[in-house]
C-alpha cells in the first residue's frame, strides 16, 4: 500500500550490509543499475609506523537505495546484502529531506562524523553558507558547535561542524515535541 503523497519510485530505503563491504556492495548495485548513496567520511588511522587517511562509511552496515523495489530479488542476492530494512513488513522509506541534509552536509566540504542517535535538543536551520537550509539538533563538543542530522528509520546519526552564529532555532516537528512530553512525565 502506498501513501497517495507519496512517490513510490522516488523514495529512499536502506539496506543492512555485512561489516566493512558497504563500498563493495554500493559498487555491485551501482553495476546493476540502482541508484545508490552511501555517504562517506575521511578517518585517521594509526598504523604501527604511519597515520594514514582513511574513508568510511558514515553509517556503518548500511546503504541507501532510492526507487521502486521491484528487483527486490537483485538487491537481496547481492553478496554481503543482509536485509532490506522494513517497518511493519514493509520496506521502511526514509524521507528523502534525511538524505538530502546528509549529502549537502558532506558536499559542503565540513568536517563530519558518526555521531551517536539524539531524539531530543535544540533544533536548528543553517541560515547561509554551503549548509544553509540544513535542519538537525545543535550539539556542543569541546568547545565546537556540530548540528547532528539524523537518520529516523536507522536510529543513526552524523555530526558536521557549523558556526553556532549562522544557525536559527525552529520549532521541533511534532513527533519531537511529543518526546519532549514523554520525557518529562518521566522526571
């Protein structure tokens, strides 16, 4: 069953990969023709004689695919491809403005990283700059600003570096609001 505002071939969904094969299997759906986002970030690894510079993935075990699940079959069998993640027994859709933040946020050329899933802050828009229109959860980590974006369906985030002066507070969406309630009921 599909929502009527929404279109099916347009949505995002993730799929749950074998540790350390995301690159592999984004490569093997990229060669069967699926439109595919895995977003990466630059690591630095200590070797026994060197630091070297590695790329990983933003969220690790995932891969994002946009479209119709048709080839459902193509994309299960493909080596290292767990599961598609569902919700309900439905492939889970995630909305496209997650995926978006993300990939403005490392197109922007910010320093980002994984950063553990937050339900509840200050959320915020970049007013300008290669982030602006960017909506997350502002964050302080010794002494610098992060906005935190997040992946809902995933339980997963990723935290890019702003400038706290260039970011607005907004309201938070409804589901947000409704956490805030039930986290205070609890104190």
């Amino acid at each position: 069953m599909q929502p009527e505002n929404s279109s099916f071939g347009t949505c995002w969904h993730a799929l749950y990969t074998r540790h350390q094969h995301e690159k592999a299997i984004a490569q093997n759906l990229e060669s069967k023709g699926f439109e595919i986002f895995l977003p990466l970030y630059a690591a630095a690894r200590n070797w026994t004689d060197r630091v070297k510079i590695v790329t990983l993935p933003l969220f690790p075990c995932y891969v994002f695919l946009r479209g119709d699940l048709s080839r459902r079959l193509a994309i299960v069998t493909t080596p290292g491809v767990h599961a598609i993640v569902t919700s309900a027994n439905e492939p889970a859709r995630i909305p496209a403005e997650e995926i978006e933040n993300i990939r403005q946020a490392i197109g922007s050329g910010a320093r980002i990283e994984p950063h553990p899933f937050l339900k509840c802050g200050d959320m915020v828009r970049v007013k300008c700059g290669p982030l602006a229109g960017v909506q997350g959860v502002l964050v302080r980590k010794k002494n610098v600003y992060r906005l935190v974006l997040s992946v809902e369906m995933l339980g997963k985030s990723a935290a890019v570096e702003v400038d706290a002066t260039l970011t607005e507070r907004i309201a938070p969406s409804p589901v947000v609001k409704s956490q805030y309630a039930a986290s205070y009921a609890q104190i």
